[in-house]
C-alpha cells in the first residue's frame, strides 16, 4: 500500500530557522545518531563475560546479535516512511527512549533472557531512528550539501560502531561493575540526545502514512543494486568484528583482556572513518572501486592470520577491512542519496540501510552456527575467503558498468 508523499523538509510554524540555528541542528542529528550507535555496540566485548556468567555458547552470542538485526529492519522500514509524513520529531522522541530502556535492560542482566530483551529494545530503537536521522543530515546541512551530509552519517555510523566495544572494553576491564558502568554512561550520553530530537522543528504534515513494501524509485534500481551489494559485503565484515572478532583475538593472543578484543573491533571502523575523511570529494563510483579490492585482500589476510596464529597479520587485516569498508560505504551512501527523488529520502535511505544491516547480521550467524561444527579459526577462514570472492565479483559488475556507460551517480554536493 503506498502512503501519500509529503514533505521531508523540517518547517516550523514561525519564521525560517537561521542558518546558524540550521547548523547547530545539523551537528546535534549527527551526535545524537553516534550515541544510539555507541549504545548498540557496547555489549560486543562483554559477550564473554555474559558466556561465562549465564553459561551459554558461542552461537547464542550470533542469535543475540541475530534477534536485534531481526527486530532493526521492520523498525527501519516502517519508521523511514512514517518519519517523512509525520515528521522527524515524532518518531524520534520515541526512538530515544527506547534506546535508554535497552542500556537499563543491559545494566540489570539477569540470565540470557534479559539480554535478548535489550537487544531488541536497542534494534527496535536504532531502526526507527537510523532512517529518519540520515534524511535529517541531508535536510538540516545549512548549504543543502548532501555529499558532506552522507560524510557526517557515514563517519558518525561507523564512529559509534568502533567507539561501543571499545569504551565498553576500557570501562569493563578498569572500571567497577564492569556490565553496569558502561550502559550507565551510555544513558548520560542519551540525555542530550534526547534534547536534541525533542526540539527538532516540526514538519508541515499534508498527507496520512500508510504501510507500504520497501520499494526503490525505478530510476535508481540500478544503482542501489550495485551500491546494496557492495554495502552489504563491507558490513559483513563488521559483523563479524561485533560478534566473534572480541573471541578471535583471545583465541590468537591466550589474552583476556576486554580492552583488547574491544581495541581489535574499533580498529576496523577507526580505519573506516579515518577513510571516509580522505576520501571526500571523490565520486562515488571511485570510492567503491577503491574499497571493494581491499575489503577482499584485508579478508584473505584475516584468513591468514588465524592459519599462522599472527596477532600482527590480524592488526593488518583489520586496518585494510576497515579502510575499504570505508570507501565502500561512503561511496554506497553517496550514491543512494543522490539519486533519491525529492520526498522520499528517509524511505530510501531506510531501505538501504536495511541492506547493510542483513549484510551485518545473515553472514554472522552462518558464521556461529559454521563455528559450532568446525571450530572458530575455520569458521571465520571459510566466511573470510567467500566474502572477498564476493567482493571481487561485484567489483567486476562495476567495472562493466562502466564499460556499458551505466554511471553510478557522482558524490552529490
């Protein structure tokens, strides 16, 4: 069922914002998507010590990554729309609270119920906020630049993507109650966010929303296909680094230390970030190009890693991932904003990062359920080498894009 298009461009009842105002607005989306994905990711070095406090396996920490990836989607399909007829505020005020009740959730564990319990509060929250705060960025950027709008979403997904697990990490090895003090400063952290959506302006509301099939604009099929595969590969490798990297390097390195697994994840999207960085300005096409090869060489390298049992082989891996993870991104996000039509951002940015967040959650599980029969090391060489042969065939179809004149959009400005 389609809804009716409305605007997507914040007004208020009174007199246009100023630019300034636009600006501060602009800053606080982007800080308030960094916190909710900070929240998300702080359990990633604590999966072991939930292990061995509830007393369960490897794979139930993939099924727990599983259930908020399961929850995030129909979150970010329904929210994404939602948000574009009704307006931002409405649907992220809500969203906040969520993520609050989640780190409580969190902080109070139980037994293993209690930890689903948060992970779906925590998916249920992301996906409802993910959507709309991406089309924010692309409405509240004081100069309608969307490439730097799709630099600030990119740089602050995979900044609270590495800043979780390792705050998480520095806290639970240095700090008191190690699987309390972490969500308790995510919840400070949560306050000014909360702030900040509630005094978003409002939007003119002209049409009623309906639930509708995610659907792509027939114009840009080609382009989210191209720029979907790509972003759902990269982010297969992210899951992996939040679900089973942590138990990976303890497995190299005979270490326990939290602040080490936790330093291993924010490695890869420290380096993804530090891309991003480099790589504004460059057309979209060109930062896919650039990062799919070395998504595919830093997985062979994984893979080689465990084989020589070398924690500085992993160091490398993970540092060339994260940097084409990076490029990937930007490029895919770039892309996808780009082409959108006018009314429909939230709706096709929600869509997109539906992809990404399968491409996130499906390979991790195949992986935990693949380590259970086979051990871990195997398990992550065999995912290692089929998702670079992955990359290398959807590098192909861009290459041939190009050859056959079909262009991925350039970074829109």
């Amino acid at each position: 069922m389609a809804h009716t298009r409305t605007s997507s461009t914040f007004r208020s009842a009174g007199a246009e914002p100023s630019k300034a105002a636009g600006g501060l607005r602009f800053w606080a989306a982007g800080y308030t998507l960094l916190i909710l994905l900070i929240g998300t990711n702080l359990p990633t070095p604590l999966y072991h010590g939930y292990q061995l406090k509830f007393g369960f396996s490897a794979l139930t920490v993939t099924l727990i990554f599983a259930v908020y990836v399961a929850v995030l989607i129909p979150s970010l399909l329904v929210a994404g729309p939602l948000s574009d007829a009704v307006g931002r505020r409405r649907v992220l005020v809500p969203a906040v609270a969520l993520a609050v009740l989640g780190s409580v959730a969190f902080a109070l564990a139980q037994n293993v119920v209690w930890l689903f319990a948060a992970r779906i509060l925590q998916g249920v929250a992301l996906g409802a906020a993910s959507g709309p705060l991406t089309a924010a960025l692309n409405e509240l950027e004081p100069n309608g630049d969307r490439r730097r709008a799709s630099l600030v979403s990119t740089i602050a997904s995979v900044g609270g993507l590495g800043t979780g697990p390792l705050l998480a990490g520095l806290l639970a090895q240095y700090f008191p109650a190690p699987r309390v003090t972490p969500f308790g400063l995510e919840i400070v952290l949560l306050i000014p966010a909360a702030v900040t959506v509630a005094l978003l302006p409002a939007t003119t509301v002209t049409a009623r929303w309906r639930p509708r099939r995610p659907e792509i604009p027939v114009a840009m099929r080609g382009i989210f296909a191209t720029s979907g595969s790509a972003g759902f590969l990269a982010f297969a490798v992210v899951g992996l680094a939040l679900t089973l990297v942590p138990t990976y390097v303890a497995t190299l390195s005979g270490s326990r230390n939290l602040l080490l697994g936790g330093a291993a994840v924010a490695s890869v999207l420290a380096c993804s970030a530090v891309a991003q960085v480099l790589g504004y300005g460059r057309s979209a096409r060109a930062l896919q190009l650039s990062g799919l090869p070395l998504v595919a060489v830093g997985l062979i390298l994984l893979a080689v890693a465990g084989s020589v049992s070398s924690l500085t082989l992993l160091l490398v891996a993970t540092v060339t991932a994260g940097v084409g993870h990076g490029l990937v991104f930007l490029g895919g996000l770039t892309a996808v904003n780009h082409a959108a039509p006018a009314g429909r951002h939230a709706e096709v940015a929600s869509t997109f990062l539906v992809v990404l967040y399968l491409g996130t959650g499906v390979p991790a599980v195949g992986v935990g359920f693949l380590a259970t029969v086979s051990g871990l090391l195997r398990a992550v060489q065999v995912f290692a080498v089929g998702v670079a042969v992955l990359c290398l065939i959807v590098l192909v179809v861009l290459v041939r894009r190009r050859a056959s004149g079909a262009e991925i959009a350039p970074a829109a400005s």
